[in-house]
C-alpha cells in the first residue's frame, strides 16, 4: 500500500490539488471554456468510435488467427503487439510519413479528424484483439458441433450461441481502447495539426496549457481525463464481472 500510494496516489492528489488552487469557480471556468469544452468533446467522441471499431476489427482478427490456417499466422499473431512496442512519437511519424503531404500513396489525411482516429486505432488495435483472442480459443466447441447438427446454419450457431460467450470480452476490449484513446498523447500531436476546435484532442490542449505556463488550467483538465478513465475503469470492472457470472 505505501508502494501503491508513492507511485499512484500521491501523485494524483497532487494533481488534483494543484487543479483547485484557485477555487472550484477557476477549475470550472478552466474546464468550461470554449477551447477546453471542444477537445473534451472531440477527444470522447473520437474514443468512442475508436472503440466501437476496435470491438468489430478485433473480432474480426481474433476469429481469424484463432478459427483460421493460414502461411504466416505466427508472423501476423505477433505483429499485432507492435503498437505496444513502439514509442507512440514514432508511430506519429509513421503516421504523418503515410498520410501526409508527402504521401507515397497520394492521400493527404494530415491534420484532419480521420487522422487522428487513424493514428488512435493503430495504438488501440492490440486491445480488441488480445481481449477477445483467449476467451475464444477456450470456447467449447461441442457447443457449436451440437448446433449444426441440430440443423442450425453458422450464421445462427455465431449470433446464438457464439457471440453471447464473447460479448464480455468484446466489451472489455472496446472499453480499454477507449480508455487508451482518452489519454493518447505522442500518436496523434504530429498527424493531428493541433487545431483548435477542429483536431485538437484533450491530452495535446493540456501539452499547450503547459506550454503557456497556465498550469493550473491544465491539471483542471487533467482532472477531467481522470475523471473519465476511472470511470471507464469502473465499467471494466463491471465487465468482468459480469462476464464471470455468465461463465457459471
């Protein structure tokens, strides 16, 4: 528990210490402005397509490198833990390399809203698929044998039979990739353009309160991020549990 506090909690009561420095009324004018209003707004609604995608794209994968054989499935399996491995600054450049105005394939997406949920479903990838991978190699397959021998097709036997075992860890997945896509910083600050009320996102709008000295500000919407994660987390957990009773 002192670990836990060193490393976690005092530094969050730090910040949320620092975010009321100047009362409740400067947190919210800090939270309530225009500008600070637009990144939150567009940062929850890219998350959340990110998400959604990511629990269909993640399926989709998971069901192939775990039902399929194909030349390369190993080569393919461990490629899908590169995000995880490279900086996201890196993957930003990437980004930018591909999509941007120098694009060797013609298409300039640079400093648009496509960008930036390109750039967060590279990074998020890995969650919807790593999610749903093990819960579906465990599936009882007599299940399914029973179903088709009963004369259901495979379209019936996956949406009544399938799909309801692995809506639990659909959901978990699309839930930390939204979790992910809230706070992500170095993929998105490049291909983004940072324009206010358009591309910005949440986590670069606080890296340019920090660089304008306003750092109360900035922890205000700190805060905020927080807020959303903790909750998100609090629904994963939920998840979980939800999905261990529909195990029993």
């Amino acid at each position: 528990m002192l670990w836990l506090s060193v490393i976690v909690l005092l530094p969050l009561a730090a910040l949320a210490a620092k975010s009321l420095d100047g009362g409740l009324s400067a947190f919210w004018d800090s939270v309530s402005s225009r500008q600070a209003v637009s990144a939150l707004k567009f940062t929850l609604i890219v998350s959340v397509v990110v998400a959604a995608i990511n629990a269909v794209a993640g399926l989709a994968i998971a069901w192939t490198l775990v039902r399929d054989r194909f030349p390369g499935r190993k080569v393919v399996n461990a490629v899908i833990d590169l995000p995880f491995a490279m900086p996201t600054i890196v993957v930003g450049i990437t980004l930018l390399a591909l999509w941007g105005p120098t694009s060797p394939v013609g298409v300039n997406l640079a400093f648009t809203q496509l960008s930036v949920a390109l750039a967060l479903l590279f990074v998020t990838l890995p969650f919807g698929v790593r999610a749903v991978q093990p819960v579906l190699m465990e599936l009882d397959r007599d299940m399914e044998q029973a179903a088709a021998s009963l004369g259901a097709s495979p379209l019936t036997t996956f949406r009544r039979i399938i799909l309801p075992n692995l809506v639990p860890a659909i959901l978990s997945g699309a839930a930390l990739s939204f979790a992910r896509a809230v706070g992500e910083f170095g993929s998105v600050i490049l291909i983004s353009g940072n324009k206010p009320f358009d591309t910005q996102v949440s986590s670069v709008f606080i890296f340019k309160q920090i660089e304008s000295d306003n750092a109360r500000g900035a922890a205000a919407v700190a805060v905020v991020l927080l807020g959303v994660s903790l909750l998100m987390l609090i629904a994963l957990r939920f998840i979980e549990y939800w999905g261990s009773r529909h195990d029993h």
